[in-house]
C-alpha cells in the first residue's frame, strides 16, 4: 500500500519542474566554480573550496527536496501553523541570540556552518499563509479576514527588518501578489504599492507634501473601490478648505502655532468621526480598510525618518541614497555596482567564455560568488547565455502560476503562488541589483548564488509545491478538504 | 466576485506582470552589454596595467664629434610590499648599497603597504654601479627598472642645451602623449628636438587583479612593443670653443655668440652667468634648480636669445647701409663734426677725432655726429613727404636686418627684442615729434632692443655682404637626411650688396688702420669689427663688439655683450677676439691677455644688491 502510493507519487512529479530546478541549480554551480575557482591551488578538490562545498549543499538540498515529496501533503496543510510560529520563535531568538554578518543579526552558527532561519521563515509564512487564506469561510474582502492575513505577512517581517535584514523582510510583501490573485481588489493592492514608493522616496519630500499625497492616494482608491465620486471629492474639498481655514486663523491669530502641516493632520483625525458615522449609516465597512491603511501608512512613514537616521546602517543609508542618485561615489558605495556592471556590460553578445572573465576572475567584482553571482553569468556567457538564465527562470516562475491554477485546493493554489512571488521578487532584485536597476539588498538569486541554507531552503520551498501538485494529478477526484 | 472569469483574468495580469518584470531585465542586459560600449573600457582600465619600456634618450655631439650630452643608464628601485621577505630585510645594507638616505626608504615602504601588491617607486636615479651591487644582494620584492639620465663630459652650454625634467601636471595636460614619471626635455636643445630625442616609449601589457597584483600578459603579448630609441643629434656647436666662451664670459653678465655666416650655424652660444648642466640631474636637481632660481643674476635665463640690449654703436652699421640704399648717403660725404652733434639746445656728443671725416672713416671711429646727419637725412628723406612715412621706411629696413622679431632658429624660447613703432612715439610724444626727436636711435640707443643672437647675425650679414642664413643649433641629425628647409635658404636684407664694401670697409678700418677696435687685430686674419658703448640705467655703460674674419670669405662671425663693461673696446673686444684666435688659429698668442679677460669681475650693484 504505502510503496504504490510513493511509486504513484514519483509518477505524477511535474518533471518540467524539476529539470528547470536542476538546470539551474547545475548553472549555479558552473557559476560558482567559475567565480571561486583558482588557478593557483594546488587541490582543486579541497573542501575549503565554495564550489565544493556548493556541491555538498546540493547533496542535501536533493535530500532534502526527497524527503519533502516522501512526506504525505496533509503533513504540511498540518504543520503549516506550527511551522510559523515555530520560525517566529526562531527569528525573536536570532534577535538575541544570533550572529551578526553584514550588519544583519540574523545567523546562527553551527560549528562552520551558518544557516539563515530567514530562508526557512519563508516557507513557513507562505504555509501558513496557504492554510488560513483555505480554510473554509474565508474571504479575501472581509475586513477581518484581510487583517489576519495581513497580520501573518507582517509580523515576520517585522521581526526580519529589526533584525537589520531589510531586504529579506521585504520578500514577504511581495505576497501582495499572491493576495490579487486570491481577489484582493486592485484599488487596495495599488494604494500598498505606491505607499512602498513613498515610503522609499519619503525623504525626497516634505512631510506636509507626504500627508496630502496619502490623503489622495486613500481617499481616491476607496472612491475606485466603490464607485462613490462625488461624497469622496466634497469630502477632500472639506478637508482642504478646513484646514486651510484653520492654518491662516491661527496664522494671524497665533503666528506660528500651527503649521499647515498640524492643522491638516487634526483636521484629518477629526473627519474620521464623520467617516465612522457615515460608515454606519451606509452600512459600509469596506471604508475602514483605506482609513487603516492610512493610519498604518502614516505611523510607518512618520517613523521613516527615524529609521533610516537611527536603525538603517550607514551603509544602507548610503545604497539607498546612491540608487536615487542623491549620492553618486564610485569608488565608495557605488562601487559594488559599479564593478558589477561593468563586469555584466563587458560580457557583450557571447561572453568571454567559461573562466575567461578577467573581472570575475580577478577579483573586481566583490561578493562574486553570493550575491553578485549574476555576474560571472553576464560576463562569461555573455548577453545569450544571462537571457538563456533569466528565461529559465522566468519558465520556472510561469510554471508554478501554471501548477497553481490546475490545483483543485485553495491550499495548494496559494502556496504556488506564495512560491512564484518569492522567487520572482528575489530574481527582480537580485538581477536588478547587478544591472543597476534596484538598490542593492543582498538578497541571493534562488538556486545559483553560493549559500547552503538559501540552497536547501529554495530547494524545499519549490519541491512542497511538485509534492502538493504530485497528490492532485494523482488523486484527480479526492475531495476538497482532507 | 472569485468567479472563474475573474480568476482568469487576474492570472493573466500577473503572468503579464511577470512577463513584464523579465523583460524589464533582459532590455536593460542587452543595453548594458551590447549597446553601451563604456564597460568594455571600463573592465579593460580594470584589468590591464601598461608597463611603459623607457627608450634611452638621444645624445648630442658637437661639430667636431665630441659628446655634448651623453645618456647615461640609471635605475628606478621599485618595491612591491607583498612580496618583502617577511623576517624583515636588512634596510641599513639596502641603503648603503643603493646610497640612499634610509629616511626615505622608511616613508616610501609606509606608503607601499598601503597597497601591498603594486609596485611603487622608493628612489629614482640609482647608478649602474649601484644597481650591479644591488643585484648581487637579492633583496626579496625589490626590483629596478630602466631609465636613461643626461650627462655632460663637457659640462658646458647649460642654457643652450636645455635640461631635461619630469613632465608637470601643466605639461601634461597640453601633451597627451607623456604620462606622470616620463622625462621630457624642457629648454633650449632639449626641448627644440624632444620629439627626435625621446625617441618612442614601449609597453608591455599585462593583467592585473583587483589588489595590482600581476597575473601575466595580455593577448601573450600581441599588442605589447618595444622601445624605439632617440635618435642623436650632431649640433652645429664647436665645444671647445664654447668651453672657452663661457670661461672668458666668467664674472661677468652677458652673452656671447658666434656664427658661421656661410651657414647661419652657430658656433657658440654663451650666456653667461652659466651653470653646470649636470646639477640639474639627479637627486639634487630639485635643490640647485631652486638655487638658481634665486641667484639674483638668473643663470637659468638665456641670456643670448632672450635679453633686450641696446645695441649701442654697432647698430651704425645698421644706419650707414640704410642710407647708402636710400641714396641719401654716399660712402664719400663728408660731414663736420667737433665733440658732437647740435641743432639748437640738443646735443650728442662724440669723442675727439679728426674733422670733417668719410664714411669709411666714421665707421671706423664710430663718429656719433655723422650718423646723426645721416639717420635725420633717413628719416627727413624729402621723397617720402614726412618724417613719420619716412620713420616707417626706416623700422621696415631694420626688421629685414632681423630685428625687432624672432629669427626663427629652432631655440622655441627665441626673444624679438625690440623696435619702436610709429605708434609708441605718437603716444608717447602726442603725435608731437621730428627725427630730432629720435636721435638716440641714430646711434643704438633709445628704445632699441636686440639679442645677442640678432647682433651675431647682424654680423653675420655684413660679412656674407647682404645676405643670411637662419642661425640655428643643430647640423645633422641621426637618420634624416637634412634639416628643416628654412635653414638652408638665404634671407636677403632690403640693402643692396653692392652697398656693403664701404661699410666692410670701415669695420676693417677699425681694426687695421685706425679706429676703435685696433686690438682685435690679429695678423693675417683680416679681422673686421665695430665696437658699441651703449649707456643704460643700470650702472656703467655696456660693453659690446661686433666683429668677422676673415674680411674675405668670412669664417666666423661673432657678438659679444658684456653688461656694464664700459667702453666697447675694454671687454667685449678682447672676448671677441681672444675667440676669433682660438677659433681660426687654435691657439692663444695672448696668454697675458686671456688670463686678465678671464680674471675679470665686473661688479653689478644692480644684479647683487
């Protein structure tokens, strides 16, 4: 009984899957060699080697992923929740306990092997985002439902970010995408998008400039979101016409008491009485969801200043502040981009072949083998072979949306595209960052870059997903729920 | 609202959005890698070191032969940091062996470790000697890399043959082809051919890491290419006539020059006071250029080619050709002249000689009243309708003798001296002026500035009868057939030759029969020559002397210009003709003569206060 059912479950892997995984994991590890390997050693098997150790790790990781598809799918719609707390324990105890690498306490040490609790977080939270977004009465749309969901995206992620591990947290917003797809409406995905943009571009302007753009942003969302004009626009012109009110009386009354930027922001808290009242008559509880979203933003971007002064590392301050242009430095912050994009840039159609990189192989572009793995790829390979990688990938992503769809559970569809936005979000960046479209964040292109508890992680996110979507195609009929 | 319909479009938006995001990636790839060609550069600057091959600079003989300036091999101690022995090294023994001060070395390892695997230089100018010694040491990291450095065995002609110094960041920036460290000639014969004498740097192109260390070669060498030595240079110098020169010129400030006029090269070139070439190479060059820099007389300025002199009476050579070409003046007009010139309250004195007297003779005794008569019949000449149309004839007679503009002989820094125009005098005199008015021009003085290179060919012309040849400084040079063509084409006067035998005349009147300069005579040389008393602000009156031999088929002409020497005839003469000597005989008859013009020091209030 129990060999047919695992001899069934190898029969309905989705092999397009894992020959994408291993292709890549494979490039990786050419990759790998290639930024690590050195000419002068005298055992070019020694262990102290990145690209044998990589090969160990991709031992495990295949153990791993075997393991994964031995364990049975109800295991994990089981251990979803347990997981998840089980990783919030684990990132509080990094908070204390861990060690610190890059300015992010966010390591534990294991004799010479450092893992990464973030990579496992990962899974968790997408587990139990799948578990709570399935369970029977939910709905995307009702308030308290959106809050739960809400709650289990950000609590890791705040955790992450005091860590000082800003660029993994955000990882975990990219399930934004998961959310639109299980029918969040887009008038509450494109306000969280832009307030992203503004809370990255906050200190590019004033405060008071910050406020009315997240007036506009709420109020004008909930108008699209319900079709209501005309009360939203009479509500915005109350607004600015009382507090403008307010500020020129107390500007003759009381030079300099009240700035514009006071007398908005009271009348602004006032007006949500009269929003709570008309809530209430119009039977309209949907209106809470732009007014916490505005308080939550408004909290968030108030304290901006003070984090970027007080908690971002000067470092982060410095990346951020280069990517906007506001400081350009070359041979300073810039630097790790600037050589990895000269590295990418000279790569030209076909690369300078396998080991001929002289910017890889000579050591000018730093973190070559981790993070900037990207970059032995656009130089030895050249535009053909970086678009060859970017598409497999970008076949890979495609494929679990595609996995998603077919699962007959929410479950299953959920945590597909928990896995597809995560491995979109990090190949975005990661790649981003070498190409000097996104700020450096030092987070790991999945699969390629050198690191063992990136590796086997990736390799256990991806293979809960062939194991979930192996049961539906062999048990085409089972019912909904276990 | 999560109907099926809705469910499908929200999948396709996101595999849009996905679609989307890779594009995104893959258009800004192709930017960077195939359409922006920056990077390509940006990784070569990353990755290639250009180790320049220095090719040893070009020497320079005289004309007989004799090295002027010799390149001798030095050595550059260059040390990677790394790659010192890590026991330590005995830096006491490496000082000595190399002769340098260990101070130094201490600095230059400091500032090695800051980069450990690039090479970096800790003291140039290391002597062969020393570098075969160090050789034998082995000291781990340290290595010397060839450079050629100036040597003189004459240890003459400072000025004239110019010195050679590590290129400026000014320099620099006008001269893309050098690069911080190269040395690059900055005056006189230096700089005039420093594209023949450089020769052309080789480079050896290697790999470098991101720490400067050295992984090999580029391309296995394809684009790597080997020094192309200077070429040499035979210059038109006579050393040993130089050597004399500058010994003769020594204690006082001035310049001598000396011509070929059947050539226009120049024999000798000596500004003097002068200085040792070879202090200006090696370790102390920095310290004794600062030196010179502040010597009140200003060795380091060339004197021959760049001072302003009046010219004093040696410019009435100048005067009587001119008139005789206007026909204003005839060799036997006679003019009246007791102690001097006057018309009205004006007066130009002129010493005591017989009266009336020729042309011939007025040259000879170097009589101021005559050639005042015959500068006012210039200037007043009746044809041109005014003196200022007839000002204007005469300046245009005195540049076509070279004055008042450069010569252009291959000395870049060459001086214009200095001729009035019509213009300066309508301003300084509000238009309000007659040939009365410019008198001292009539006799050199005034206004007039000219080097002693113009005077030289001043000479030079009246000795070729009319006619010269841009002076200039150098014969041969290795590997080219001839020189540049301007040096080989004779530049006439606006005089007639046919009007120089009376000047001729005169000069050898002066010397010969009766004059001011009967002690340039020298038996059988047929020496011909004009002094100059020029009176000047600073102090005593110039010396100066203009002079050729033979008369016929000239071999050498020749000025000299002693500053605040007094009469013509009390220092100019003698140098000049103690040259002349030794130029045409090759030998000295005037020991006693030689050893009072060598000991001769004249006092400069002026230069010394």
């Amino acid at each position: 009984m129990t060999v047919s059912r695992f001899s069934g479950i190898f029969g309905h892997l989705d092999l397009w899957t894992i020959l994408l995984y291993a292709v890549i994991v494979v490039l990786g590890a050419v990759s790998i060699f290639s930024a690590s390997y050195n000419e002068n050693s005298v055992n070019m098997f020694a262990s102290s080697h990145f690209y044998m150790k990589q090969a160990v790790w991709i031992g495990i990781a295949s153990c791993a992923a075997l393991v994964v598809l031995l364990l049975d799918k109800r295991f994990f719609h089981m251990l979803a929740y347990p997981a998840y707390f089980a990783g919030l324990a684990v990132l509080v105890a990094a908070l204390f306990f861990g060690r610190e690498v890059n300015g992010a306490k966010a390591w534990f040490e294991f004799g010479s092997v450092r893992i990464q609790p973030v990579e496992f977080v990962k899974i968790a939270t997408a587990l139990a985002l799948a578990r709570a977004m399935s369970s029977y009465s939910f709905s995307i749309n009702r308030p308290g439902d959106l809050l739960k969901v809400g709650m289990i995206i950000c609590m890791p992620l705040m955790i992450i970010i005091l860590q000082n591990d800003t660029g993994s947290g955000i990882v975990l917003g990219s399930f934004l995408f998961v959310l639109y797809r299980e029918g969040l409406n887009k008038w509450l995905c494109i306000p969280i998008l832009l307030i992203a943009t503004l809370f990255i571009t906050s200190f590019l302007l004033s405060s008071t400039a910050l406020l009315i753009l997240l007036i506009l942003i709420c109020t004008l969302s909930e108008a699209m979101m319900s079709g209501e004009w005309r009360s939203r626009i009479v509500y915005l012109a109350a607004l600015a016409l009382s507090s403008l009110l307010i500020w020129l009386v107390m500007h003759f009354a009381a030079p300099g008491a009240v700035t514009f930027y006071g007398a908005l922001l009271a009348v602004t808290f006032l007006s949500f009485f009269f929003i709570a009242a008309y809530a209430y008559r119009a039977n309209l509880r949907s209106i809470f969801l732009p007014v916490a979203l505005f308080v939550g933003a408004l909290i968030f971007l108030s304290t901006t200043g003070y984090i970027f002064d007080n908690i971002l590392k000067p470092h982060q301050q410095n990346r951020i502040l280069s990517f906007l242009g506001i400081r350009s430095d070359p041979l300073g912050i810039d630097y790790n981009v600037n050589q990895s994009k000269i590295a990418i840039g000279s790569g030209g159609w076909t690369g300078k072949g396998f080991l001929q990189g002289t910017q890889i192989k000579y050591g000018f572009v730093p973190e070559r083998h981790t993070d900037f793995i990207f970059c032995t790829v656009g130089e030895e390979w050249g535009f053909l072979g970086a678009t060859a990688v970017l598409i497999l990938m970008c076949l890979l992503i495609m494929r679990l949306m595609r996995m998603g769809e077919r699962q007959q559970e929410p479950f299953g569809r959920v945590y597909c595209y928990c896995v597809a936005s995560i491995l979109l979000f990090h190949v975005l960046v990661n790649v981003g960052m070498t190409i000097g479209l996104m700020p450096v964040m030092g987070i790991p292109l999945p699969y390629m870059s050198y690191g063992g508890s990136s590796l086997v992680a990736f390799t256990m996110l991806l293979f809960i997903a062939v194991r979930l979507d192996a049961s539906t195609r062999q048990f085409p009929l089972e019912s909904q729920m276990p | 609202m999560n109907g099926p319909a809705d469910s499908l479009f929200r999948m396709r938006l996101l595999q849009g959005v996905v679609l989307l995001v890779f594009a995104l990636l893959i258009g800004r790839l192709a930017w960077l890698q195939l359409f922006d060609e920056r990077y390509e550069e940006m990784a070569k600057a990353n990755v290639l070191r250009h180790v320049v091959l220095y090719p040893p600079r070009g020497e320079v003989l005289d004309r007989n032969g004799e090295f002027l300036v010799q390149s001798r091999e030095c050595y550059d101690l260059m040390v990677i940091a790394r790659e010192i022995d890590k026991r330590g090294f005995d830096t006491v023994r490496l000082c000595e062996v190399l002769n340098i001060p260990i101070e130094r070395v201490r600095r230059e390892l400091a500032n090695a470790r800051m980069r450990p695997r690039a090479p970096r230089l800790v003291a140039s100018y290391i002597a062969k000697e020393d570098k075969l010694r160090f050789d034998e040491c082995n000291f781990r990291g340290f290595y010397t890399v060839y450079r050629t450095v100036r040597r003189y065995p004459r240890k003459v002609g400072g000025n004239l043959l110019g010195f050679v110094s590590e290129v400026t960041a000014e320099y620099l920036k006008r001269h893309p082809y050098y690069q911080a460290g190269d040395y690059v000639g900055l005056t006189g014969v230096e700089s005039a051919y420093e594209t023949v004498l450089r020769g052309n740097k080789g480079v050896k192109i290697q790999e470098i890491d991101t720490h400067g260390e050295i992984k090999g070669s580029y391309m296995d060498g394809h684009y790597d290419s080997l020094p192309d030595p200077g070429r040499s240079i035979v210059s038109t110098i006579d050393a040993r006539l130089q050597l004399l020169g500058e010994e003769l010129m020594r204690g006082k400030v001035g310049a001598a020059v000396a011509i070929e006029p059947s050539t226009g090269e120049i024999l000798m070139m000596v500004s003097s006071p002068t200085y040792d070439p070879d202090e200006l190479v090696g370790r102390q060059r920095g310290n004794n250029y600062m030196r010179m820099l502040r010597n009140k007389r200003r060795p380091l300025f060339n004197r021959a080619v760049k001072a302003k002199y009046p010219p004093g009476s040696t410019f009435k050579v100048v005067q009587g050709l001119i008139g005789l070409q206007e026909g204003v003046l005839r060799p036997s007009d006679l003019h009246e002249c007791h102690m001097g010139y006057q018309v009205g309250r004006q007066r130009m004195a002129c010493h005591a000689h017989s009266s009336p007297l020729d042309l011939r003779f007025a040259v000879a005794t170097s009589c101021n009243a005559y050639f005042c008569y015959v500068f006012r019949d210039i200037l007043d000449n009746p044809k041109y309708g005014g003196v200022k149309e007839g000002f204007d004839v005469w300046k245009e007679y005195v540049h076509s003798f070279g004055f008042g503009r450069k010569l252009g002989s291959d000395f870049l820094d060459e001086g214009h001296g200095y001729v009035p125009d019509l213009e300066f005098y309508n301003r300084r005199y509000r238009r309000s002026w007659n040939s009365l008015t410019l008198l001292s021009l009539s006799i050199g003085q005034g206004e007039l500035g000219c080097t002693p290179l113009q005077l030289a060919n001043l000479a030079a012309i009246v000795a070729n009868r009319g006619y010269y040849y841009i002076p200039h400084i150098v014969r041969r040079i290795e590997g080219q057939d001839s020189l540049d063509a301007r040096f080989y084409e004779r530049h006439y006067t606006m005089v007639d030759p046919k009007y120089f035998e009376p000047i001729v005349d005169g000069m050898w009147r002066g010397v010969n029969v009766a004059g001011t300069s009967t002690d340039a005579y020298l038996e059988g040389w047929d020496v011909c020559g004009k002094t100059g008393t020029a009176q000047n602000p600073h102090g005593k009156d110039h010396s100066t002397f203009l002079s050729f031999a033979p008369r016929n088929n000239p071999r050498i002409a020749i000025s000299v210009y002693v500053e605040n020497g007094g009469y013509g005839a009390a220092a100019a003469l003698p140098i000049a003709s103690l040259l002349e000597e030794f130029y045409l005989t090759d030998t000295i008859r005037r020991p006693e003569l030689l050893q009072r013009i060598k000991n001769m020091n004249i006092y400069y209030p002026s230069y010394d206060r």
